[in-house]
C-alpha cells in the first residue's frame, strides 16, 4: 500500500525551464511534506519542505505547492539547471509511536535537465 | 558540517552470511533510521531508534535487526543474507525535537548477497 506516490518515474526538460515534479498522498494524517534530492553514489540530501498548514513555500529556483484537498504537492524548479539532473524523493512526515516522526516516501522521479 | 557515515559503501556477501551494517552520527541526534532502496519502490524504512537501547520495527523489519548501544551509532544485522536483500542501505538521523523533521542521511552501502 503506497501511501506516497510519485507516479512519473522520469522527467526530461531543458535548461532553462520550469520542472514540475509531481507527489500523490492518501494519508490525511500527514502534517508535513518534505523533498529531497538524491544524486548516484551519495545519500538523499534534504532541499524545501513545507507544513500542512501552508500551501506554498518557496527557496530560491525551488518552490513546492500543496494541494490538501486533492492530497497532492508539487516542486517547481525555475529555471532548471544542468546540475538539477537527480532523483527526486517526495516525502510526508507522520507521527509513530513513542511521539517520534517517521517519514513515508514516494518512489522517486528522475529529472534529466538537458542543455 | 553535519556527517552521518557508515562503515562500507559496496558489500559482497554470500547467502547465509551474517552481515552488519554499521552507521554513525555526529550531530547528537536522538533519532536513527534504516532504510533501503529499490528501483520503483523507492527509501522503505526497516527500523528505526529513538533513543539508546530502543528500537520500532519500519515497514519492513523481516529478516533484519538492529542495536543501537550508543547514541552516535545504529547497526544493521542481517541475520541470515537472501539473494532479495541485495540493495542499497541508507543510514539517516534526527532530532527529537526538530519541527520540520529533516532527517540527515549516509551515503549509502550498496549490498549484494551471492
């Protein structure tokens, strides 16, 4: 049961553009939604989250929108730049036991930003 | 500069081996993950810690276990290795007390069991 879901497994776009980098949830419990970035060989490193309280945050080129009603969020990357190429993990924070967060995640989409 | 590493980054195992997977932190962290890493299934988390000595089973504990002795370092045990745990492990840690819940990762160890 996928309660994350990034259902574009790869995206291709040019330098210069706008990314649009899409995540599905299912759990209304989710409170907060995270993004991170993972290149080959190294560990997913943290880049813009946002509370469920808020609809959009933004840093810099990244922004990330959520959609509550639609259980949906985005990241927008603008202008997109070669060294944006990764994979990109979406990721929504819920409570477990014991008071600690746990974070659930999708299952990545690849950007490919092209010269 | 915040650093969690962990001790391989390849591993070649043959199945049955036991097989430990060590990760440390520096950043005083009460939180520690296990995760692996599969094509199209994305980071499913195995185990995690919330302090020395406590443990909760992830979404996939089967087959594996964990000690965590001191704060700073969370191990990964595989009991007995299969085939189907060839993949990548990522090693992450927290704060307890961290709002946006940001956890900090290892660069991985990329297993494969024989």
């Amino acid at each position: 049961d996928q309660q994350v879901k990034q259902n574009s497994p790869s995206l291709s776009v040019q330098e210069g553009r706008i990314s649009i980098l899409n995540c599905d949830y299912t759990n209304s419990m989710f409170d907060y939604f995270l993004w991170y970035k993972k290149y080959p060989a190294e560990g997913p490193t943290f880049l813009i989250s946002i509370s469920s309280i808020k609809d959009k945050n933004e840093d810099g080129r990244f922004t990330v929108f959520l959609n509550k009603s639609a259980k949906h969020l985005s990241l927008h990357i603008v202008p997109s730049q070669p060294g944006d190429s990764a994979v990109y993990f979406c990721a929504a924070s819920a409570l477990w036991g014991q008071g600690a967060q746990k974070l659930v995640f999708g299952q990545g989409t690849r950007l490919t930003i092209n010269p | 500069d915040v650093k969690v590493t962990q001790s391989s980054r390849y591993l070649v195992k043959r199945t049955g081996e036991k097989v430990f997977l060590e990760c440390v932190q520096d950043m005083d962290h009460e939180n520690m993950f296990w995760y692996r890493q599969d094509p199209g299934l994305g980071l499913r988390l195995i185990y995690f810690s919330y302090d020395v000595k406590m443990k909760e089973k992830g979404d996939i504990p089967e087959g594996y276990s964990v000690s965590r002795e001191k704060k700073e370092r969370f191990s990964l045990i595989l009991e007995s290795a299969s085939t189907n745990q060839t993949s990548m492990y990522l090693c992450a840690s927290s704060l307890s007390s961290g709002l946006d819940n940001e956890q900090f990762f290892g660069p991985g160890t990329r297993l494969t069991v024989l």
